[in-house]
C-alpha cells in the first residue's frame, strides 16, 4: 500500500508540473540567426496556453510566410508602418549574412512581409490609428478577406482567441513609405521625399489567459503612459523594450522606463540596432549590455529561435 502511494503521489506531482507548464505563456523570436540577438531583430511569436499565436513586428526576419518557425498564426501586430517593422523586405532563409549585416534580398513590397504572412495564414492583422485600413486593401487586393484587418484604439480592446490585445501610445512617426503604396502615387512620394499618413504609432498590451500581461513598446521614447496606462491601468509585468538609441529610446532611457514607470517583473529587449550577441552571451559595451545593467528586474535575451515560458506573474520559468 505505501508502495502505491509513493506511485500515486508522483503521478500526480507530474500532472502538477505539466499543468504549470501549460499555464505559461510561450514567447520565441524570430531573429535573423539562430541562437543570437543580431541587428535588425524585431519579431517575436507570443502563443497563450489556449493555443493562441500571435507574431508582433514580422519585419525583415521572418522569411516570408514559408518560414518553417511559424506554424499556426492566428493574429498578425505592427507597431508603426516603417520597413524594419511591416517588412519591406525579408531573407531567404534562416542566418542569411551575418548577425550584424543579415542578407534581405526578397522584396515584399507593395503587399509587405506582415500581408503577405497575414494572407498565407488566414490571420487576422490587429493594429491601431489610421492603420488598419491599409491592411484592409492589401488583403482585398491579394483575394482576401478585408474584414481580417481589425482596428483596436487607444483604450479599447479585442480578443483574439483568449488574448485581450489594447493599442497604448507611442512616441514615433508613422509614415507609409511609397513602395508599399505602389503605382503613380508611390513613385510620386518617393520622388517627393514624403510619406502618407497612417496616424500615430502604437504600442501594445496583451493580457493572457495565465494572467500575463505584456507591454510591447513598439519605437518608442519616454511617454507619460508608460506609468499612467501601462502600469498604472494595465499593470504590465513584462515588457518587450525597444533600446536602438537615436531612432527610438536609448538604452539608459529605456532602463528608467523599466525602474521608474512600468516596474514589471522581467524585461526583454528589442530594436537593439546592434550585434548585441555573440554565442548567445552579451557582448561588453553594446546597447544591451549597458541596459541589462542598468535596470534592476531581471533580462531575458531574446536569443533566436529560443522559447522562453512566462507564469501570470511576468516571471521566467523555462528557456531563460
């Protein structure tokens, strides 16, 4: 009898432990080489533990919709209109070029890499501001459905599976390059040094069935939000934190957002703009590295191809 009780106790402390599991969300990004943090990553796939999948930012990285990391896509984000984001261009193929200068030689314009993802997938395309109609015409033009380019504005929300997904502000510009645009009016912007309006960029924050809740900055700089909206309404405890400098915020700025506005649990961060990594560890004196010591909630790289689990309370518990 003690014997069977020892089975059964075990039995089900391993049903406990695959249940936590389960209730983690999976985040794996998608970044132009395999195990590091390169130049120009941005995409990431957040997938709930109902099963919902969701890619932030595709841009550049993601080899159109073949590229065998995807699998199921239920919901297509993008923070703002700019070709390192929407995708103006994308690889051929996983660790194309070097993690520093990667090699994106397929053009996606005028549909973008995010569409023509968007369409393969039977996706929708959520996106805030004067963006979704964009999308809208994209889809109907390659024979989709319109109605898969969703709006959500500022202090709204919509759920895409069990993920409450809200647009929070964002301090960039939004301009739609003309190559996406395409025809007499594309050539004309371009020729002119302009861009057509799309509205303000946005930020996002997903809410997870586990309880997570995710603040992805988009490009951003300091906002007044980021401690009234995301922390304060939202509570956000983990943040995708964009750290480029010059083109968004800077490393050090973005660390007193981490300390001093939304204090999360865990931080990742993004839009390095740099060869942030090498043999997936951090190398001394880039923007990552002076973030990573700068803020005071543990860093969790967001190293290619390499998925990390969250609990509801922003906390790494796999992959980190």
């Amino acid at each position: 009898m003690k014997r069977i009780g020892l089975i059964l106790a075990a039995g089900l402390t391993s049903i406990c432990v695959q249940s936590a599991g389960a209730a983690n969300v999976k985040i794996t990004p998608l970044g132009s080489h395999d195990g590091e943090f390169c130049a120009r990553d941005r995409a990431m796939i957040f997938e709930d533990p109902d099963g919902t999948r969701i890619l932030y930012d595709a841009g550049r990285t993601v080899a159109g919709p073949k590229d065998p990391r995807l699998g199921k896509i239920d919901a297509l984000l993008v923070s703002h209109m700019h070709g390192d984001h929407l995708g103006n261009v994308h690889a051929t193929e996983l660790n194309a070029g070097t993690c520093e200068k990667p090699e994106f030689t397929v053009k996606a314009v005028p549909n973008s890499n995010t569409v023509n993802i968007a369409f393969a997938k039977g996706a929708k395309i959520v996106t805030g501001s004067e963006m979704p109609r964009f999308f809208a015409t994209k889809l109907k033009a390659l024979g989709g459905d319109p109605k898969a380019s969703q709006l959500v504005r500022f202090g709204a929300s919509r759920k895409v599976g069990g993920v409450a997904i809200t647009t929070v502000p964002a301090v960039h510009s939004n301009g739609i390059a003309g190559g996406f645009i395409g025809g007499e009016l594309g050539k004309l912007l371009g020729a002119a040094g302009l861009t057509a309006y799309a509205g303000p960029p946005t930020g996002y924050v997903l809410t997870f069935t586990n309880g997570l809740v995710v603040y992805l900055s988009g490009d951003t700089g300091i906002t007044a939000e980021q401690d009234t909206v995301v922390r304060g309404h939202y509570h956000a405890n983990l943040v995708v934190m964009n750290i480029g400098d010059v083109f968004t915020t800077g490393p050090r700025e973005a660390a007193f957002v981490i300390n001093e506005l939304v204090k999360p649990s865990s931080v990742i961060p993004s839009h390095a703009n740099e060869l942030a990594t090498k043999g997936g560890k951090v190398i001394d004196g880039t923007r990552t590295d002076i973030f990573s010591k700068a803020v005071k909630v543990p860093v969790h790289l967001p190293l290619s191809g390499r998925t990390m689990e969250f609990d509801g309370e922003g906390k790494c518990r796999s992959g980190c």
